[in-house]
DNA sequence: CGACCCATTGACGGTGGTCAAGGGCTGTGG
DNA sequence: CCACAGCCCTTGACCACCGTCAATGGGTCG
C-alpha cells in the first residue's frame, strides 16, 4: 500500500516528475477524462472514487504518501482522485514513465507488483461490497485500516485495546464501505455497546477485543 | 479481456509451461494456498471467486481463452478458480515466468497492460456492487457482456434486438452481481415486461432496446 | 413418462435506506 | 469569555428494496 519503491529510484524517478501541491479537495483526477499522467503522492491523502450521474459515489481506495497512482486506466481515467487535505505530489506523463522504465527496467517490475496488489485488495472489496452485512463491513473495515496502519502486520491481529486514529468522515467511510452515514454510526454504536470497540472521540477508536472484531468480518461459524 | 498477448509470444511463452485439461467443476486454484503459478486457458470456461465461512459467495470475474490468470496474488492466491466447462490451459510456475520476461521484455509490459485493465473493471464492479440497485446491477451486466462479446465495440451500445448468448446459470450470476437468484430473476422479468428486453431460452437474450438498457444502467437523470 | 434440476413467481419479513429531530464540537464574533 | 452558528454525527421512526421461504413451472435426461 505505501511505497513500493527505494528511496533511489523514486529520486530517479521523479527527475521526470512536476512537482504539484493541492489544496484540500482538489479533483486532480476526473473520470472519463483522458490518462495523461501517473502520480506519487509524497504528502497527504487521496481519496479515489468513482460516480452516478445522480450523485451516488462508490470510493474505491485512499492513497497515503509513497502510493503511486494512476494504474486503474485505460485510453481514460477510470476514476476521480480528490485531495483530502494538503497534498504534494509528484506527477509525470505516461510518455515519461516509458522512458524511465528504458533506464530502469526493475521499475517495471514493481509497478507490476503494485497493481497485482491493488487487485488483491480490489477482490477484496468486492467480497465486501457484494456479500457481507452492515456491521461485517465495519468490522473488516476497522481491522484492514489497522493493517494499513501497521497497527499489527498484515494477517495478523491488533492487540487487545489498540488505539488506532481514523482520519475520515462518516460520509467518506459510507461511501467506501456502500453504506449511508446513518448506518455506518449505527453500527459503530452497536459495536461499542458490545464492548468490541470504543469511540473516544470521532477520529479515535479503540480496538477493545479484535478477536471479536475478526469474527465478525470473517463470519466465522 | 481477451487474448493480451501475439501468438508468436503465446507460442514463446508456452514453451516453458505444462498443458492441463480440467473437467466441469474443478477447482484448480483455492483461496488462501501458496500461489505457485500463472495460468492461461486455451478453451473453456473458469470462474474466479472469493469465499466467506459460511458459503457466502463473491465471483470477482470470468476467464475465456486468452486470459491471462493469476494477477490478483501476492504469496497467496486472493481468490479460488474453477472450471465451468471442459477446460484447457497452460500452467507455468512463477519462477519460470521470471525467466521469460528475461528473454522476452514485451511481455512484462503487456501483463502490466492487462493487470491495469483488470483494475478498471474491478473498479467498475465496486460501483456496482457498492452503489447500484438489483435492476441497474442486471443492465449494466447486460451491456459488459456484449462488449465482452464483441457484439460491441467497447464504450459503443449495441444494436437494437442485438441477440446475446448467455452461458451462465442464474446463480453465477446472482454471485456475479451481490444478490439472490430470485432477485436476478425478477429483474429480467421486469425489464422483459418493460419490453427493454427478450428472454427466448434461459441462456439467450435479446437486447430490444440497449438505449433504455443503457439509461437504467449508468442511472441516467 | 417421471425424476430432477433450475428458473420463476408469490407472500412475507428484515436489513438497511430515508426523513427528521436532537446533540456535540469548533470556530467566530460580540 | 460567552453566545451563536454551522457542521457533522447520532438516534429514532418509518418505509422500501431485496432476501428468505415456499410453491409452481419448464426443460432435460434417463
């Protein structure tokens, strides 16, 4: 999820690079629009999604620094991408990228790694969107975030009581996880009144009992 | 979604590998189990899906001759693969493919193509899956499986009473889509009262009016 | 012809969406 | 320093879409 590349080759990298800055809730990159650029984001959050003409949003992920943006395109962005606070990247046309890879072919290799990673997690989430419950999505929800975290290594658990910031808004995590704000809060209320989590404060929760947690998201029998 | 990849480097490439024949119905590659290697099927039919304890069921897509299988993977497999129809393919562990791409650049560029493309569909079913309701899920179905089809060209509709085979039972699809076999069953009967569609047979059906089809499915306001 | 499987249709119920009211936090201005 | 506005979150009441359960229909194969 976070950077795929040594420090060396981003350097060499980003020598073909613009450096952009963003103000919170930039649209950087529209869908539909044609796919000029890949991106690597080196400070803040972006949140990637995809709409309906009435308005409906699905986010299909959030990129932190290091992520290296653009994959999930054809002759077209296959996707929006919004600043979700100050953000500085680095961004280069996809001409450029051909020729970085001539110098560098190991960057190839790694771009490769990158998506096929992209679409573990995407199967992932589709598993999710398409087949589990309200509170399921919350739970899976809570325990991949702390992965992403490094709260625990991947596969792992947290461990009991595990303080973990959560830096979105109800609205954002409805629209990742296909719900409404209304029944994200109810199922969060619902966890904490189970005593599997705690809600210190809206952007803070602690993992009370991740085991339960895991049950939950795995629908273990 | 099909072939990626020139026969020359089909042939190159298949050198290294071994040729399996699978009957209906197996599953040749499970959820969770060491990913030991890449496949490309030659005939027949696989389905990829994801599975929850309780048989809960996520197909993340269908695989036709010249696809490309094993993307979605890291040290494990991310999803399970089965055979629908009799199937051919050829099987190559992934230390060989290592060793193709040394002698063969190309195709390392050519699997990154195909592992972006399977980005922008995954992103696609997310907003499905996450956002749209049983009838815009079975329209939009529709109109992928016609491009998948090449009835028509990509982004373009198809034409009017356009026929359509569809080889898959209601429950794939119903897995396909996150819902019910019922529910996958009452949308096709609505949208055939609507006279959007026609069912002749349960595995054809004729695409009436794709303009309608199409305003259900991207919720045209 | 009958058995079996799958799809369709109907009746009913539940999960989650919609609409609306109330609460808490933050920032601003008097 | 307090008051108030504005925003977001929470909670409640109600409702609708879709899932569940069950009966029926149709096609295929023995």
């Amino acid at each position: 999820m976070c950077n795929a590349l040594t420090d060396d080759e981003l350097e060499f990298l980003t020598r073909a690079a613009q450096r952009v800055s963003l103000a919170p809730g930039t649209v950087f990159v529209e869908e539909g629009e044609k796919a000029s650029y890949f991106y690597n984001i080196n400070q803040g959050n972006v949140r990637l999604f995809k709409s309906l003409p009435d308005g409906r949003r699905q986010i299909t992920g959030f990129a932190g620094p290091g992520y290296f943006l653009g994959l999930a395109a054809g002759e077209n962005n296959a996707f929006s991408a919004e600043a979700m606070d100050h953000v500085k990247l680095c961004r280069f046309s996809r001409a450029s990228l051909m020729a970085v890879f001539e110098e560098l072919p190991v960057l190839e290799r790694k771009l490769l790694d990158v998506a096929m990673h992209e679409l573990v997690l995407a199967q992932q989430q589709m598993l999710l969107l398409g087949r589990k419950t309200a509170i399921e999505r919350i739970a899976s929800f809570l325990l991949a975030w702390a992965e992403r975290l490094e709260i625990c290594p991947a596969g792992r658990l947290p461990a009991p009581n595990a303080v973990m910031k959560l830096p979105l808004s109800r609205t954002d995590l409805a629209d990742y996880l296909g719900l409404t704000i209304e029944t994200v809060s109810r199922s969060l209320s619902q966890l904490k009144r189970d005593g599997i989590i705690d809600i210190p404060n809206i952007h803070e929760i602690i993992l009370t009992r991740p085991r339960a947690l895991s049950e939950i998201a795995e629908a273990a029998v």
